[in-house]
DNA sequence: TCAAAAGTGTTAACTTTACACCCATGA
DNA sequence: TCATGGGTGTAAAGTTAACACTTTTGA
C-alpha cells in the first residue's frame, strides 16, 4: 500500500447578525494558492488536536472571533478542490455575537471583514460551495433547533427574534402567531427590565433558557418553528 | 510548521431491511487491532480518489455490498480514536436491498454479517458511536427525505412500507392515515400488478417514482411523515 | 399630539388523529 | 368456510393562519 498523502484542514463557515442583517465572516489570503483573494478562515489540523479545536485555534489565529456556537457542517473532499495537493476539509458552522468582540487580522490573512450573506465576493478553493452549503443549513436548522439565540444578545427584545427569523427566512411572519408559537415553547424568561430603541414603546427583554430546553428536549417536546 | 501525520480514513454504516427486521452489516477484523472483533466496513482514503469512491471501493472490496444510496454521516476525529494513530475517518451511512447481491468477506474482513440492529455485538475503535450517529439519523432521515424506498424492492405492497416505518420508528402507525398521508405526497405509482404472500387478500404492487419527487421538491412541495 | 415600535385575541381553514368493518384470496 | 392480510371513510380534536387595533414611549 502506497503512503497516504491526503491533509487534513478544518474551515468555518461564521454567521453573524446585527440589525436585520447576517454576515459572514471572511479573510483575505496573504499567501498562494488564492493570494490576495477572498476565503473561509481555516487551516491544517495539528497532529494532536481535536477537529473542533483545530476550527477554534484558527479562529483565533486569523480573526479573533469569539465562537458562540460551533458545529460540524459537512467533510468536502473533492480530488481537485486544492491546487497544492490532496487537501480534505472538514468545514464547520460557527454562530457569533460580533458586537461581543473586535476582530482583527493575522497569520494567514492580511484583512478580516463581514460580508452580508447576498454581497459575497468571489471566493477562494470551493469556498462557494461550502458557504452555500452552511447557508442551506443555517436556514433549516433555525427551523427545528434554537439556534438563533446565539446570533442575539443574551437579553433580548421580542422583535429582535422576529427580525431575526424574518431574514434568515426571507420571508415575512406575523408577529402575533410567531410570539403565541415561541412563548409556548417555553424556554424564554422575560425580564423585568425594558429597552427602548429611539422611539416607540419600550420592549421587554427576553433570555433564552438552555436548561430548561434540555430539560423539554429530554422528555420529547420539540423545538419547531 | 511540522508535519501532518494525520491519516484519512472512510467508514459505512450500511443498513439492509428484510421482513420487519433492520440489520447492519459488520466485518470480523482480520489484523490487528481489534483483530477478531466485529466493526463497521472501511479503509483508508487513497490520494486519488474522492471520498465517496473510497466508501464503495472498501465496501466492494470487504463485503460484496451494491450500495443504493450512500450519504455522508459525519466525521470523527478523536484525537484517541485509533489506537495506530491519529486517524481521522469520514463515516457515511449506505442503504442496501440485502436480497439483490451476496455478500462475502475479502481482504479486511475474515467474516461479514448482518446484525440486527438490536443484538449488536461488541465494536472495535469508536464504532459503536458511529452506529449510534448513524441509527439516529436513518430515525430521523425517513420522516423528512423518501429515503425509505432504499431499503424496499423496487416494486413492493404498501404493506412493507408501512412494516418498515412501523420497525424504524419504533411505534404503531395508523394504516389508514399513513396510506392516506403516502399516497396524497404523490410519489407512488400504482402499478396493475398484484402479490399475495401465502394467504390473505393480494396487495397491490407500488413503485417509487423519483422523477416526480424530484419535480415537486423543486416546487417546494416537502416529504414529511 | 404625533410618530414609532410593542403588545395583544378571535375566528376560519386546515391538518391530524382516532377508529371498525368489508374484501379478496388460499388453504 | 375460515383464516389471513388488504383496502377503505368519517368525524372530532387540534393546529395553523389570517387579521387590526390599542399601548407606551420619545420627540
């Protein structure tokens, strides 16, 4: 048997949201292949780190984000998809709260920026597909999974969660039935405190309850949009 | 920047249904480690091959297997996984109609068997998590995609159909609310053809129809149990 | 007092569930 | 003619969808 000359990389594909706007973030190569070109951040994995540690260092290294919430998204291991060589990724999906940190860029990226997820730029390996690939998920599992919590705040206005689905979604919700359909879930507490955005009434806030969900996923009751 | 000495590898779970019962196929090891010991069919990747060609070289190779419907499951990379080394492996789950090809055991394997999926015997590496991962998502999978149909001759009585969604979800079904729910999705051609198994009223004869699943899926009509 | 965003219930349409008897065949 | 599995409809319960006005605040 021949010796085995497939690398291992990890890439991330990492959603932000801020005011009815999801972003991604992307860094820009400073070396060959795809200098000076557009790319999910990502790198080799180290011989004795986990997967998801390999996504978390690299994070770190070229961006300085602060992951939220992190899951594998799908293995690309096209023959062709690295002109260096037989490269297989395991690419990831992160959530952040980008107003929680600064990022910045380092090691292999010259630039770190957000891009909203309709204005993307041209992207480096199979990028594309994979971005795709994350998008497609994102929306569905905002569906079946409370995920969209880790793109807000920790505390919350209501109409925060509406904006949120009505993007991710692309399409408008009533506000009354989405409200009676999150509520009765049951796994928000509302605060007694209020926030007022400029004008308007003053929103009460809400903060998404982790355990109790567990604790309702445990016996069955699931979360459904 | 040291070098990777990660090696890349693919595992199947591959599932068959005959007669109200789910099965797994599992190999007997033929080296070390784990040599004896039952697991799941795989190999390591080759440098010029995708991955899924990966799966059904080393699934042909050890079993005789005609796969029917291959998706990728998920990647496991435990740094500890594998007592050889750090081998990351990309698991993907197979469905098969177990009475269309013979199976048998070659290179790898000194024996091949299928496993009723509720009588497992002991496995190598971390192979019962992979079958675990793997049960769960083919639960959840049928409820969502048609991929029931995989596992079915291709012409069957709506009874198989009803026995296997009986058997994988694990709870009764209604039948005439789930004839009702199949047949309104549009998917099944009723075929002239009737069969009769020993005694009782012959059934008529059903036939997925992908082509036209494929059209109403791209109208946004959903698959849904 | 006006503009802006938050909060709130009811009804009709639709979907899901529960349920039992007759039919066609082979032994 | 009996045993066996196949085939069928209806009504009640539950869920989802549609819809508009009042409240609270800041300017």
């Amino acid at each position: 048997m021949v010796e085995q000359k497939i690398r291992l990389s990890v890439d991330a594909v990492v959603f932000g949201y801020e005011e009815g706007v999801i972003s991604v973030l992307l860094i820009k190569r400073k070396y060959d292949p795809f200098k000076g070109k557009w790319a999910i951040p990502g790198g080799f994995v180290l011989n004795n780190e986990s997967l998801e540690t390999a996504v978390e260092r690299e994070l770190q290294e070229e961006t300085g984000v602060k992951i939220n919430y992190l899951e594998q998204l799908y293995t690309f291991g096209d023959v062709e998809r690295d002109p260096r060589g037989r490269v297989v990724t395991v690419a990831y999906v992160g959530l952040v709260r980008p107003n929680t940190f600064k990022i910045f860029a380092s090691t292999d990226a010259s630039q770190v920026q957000w891009f909203t997820i309709d204005k993307l730029p041209e992207l480096s390996f199979d990028h594309q597909k994979i971005l795709h690939t994350a998008i497609a998920r994102l929306q569905a599992k905002i569906t079946y999974e409370p995920i969209g919590f880790e793109l807000l705040d920790k505390k919350f206005p209501f109409s925060d969660l509406e904006k949120l689905y009505t993007t991710l979604l692309g399409r408008p919700i009533d506000r009354r039935n989405f409200r009676k359909k999150i509520l009765g879930l049951n796994v928000l507490d509302e605060l007694d405190k209020k926030v007022s955005k400029g004008s308007g009434r003053p929103a009460n806030l809400f903060q998404f309850n982790q355990k109790r969900y567990f604790q309702l996923k445990k016996e069955g009751i699931i979360f459904e949009i």
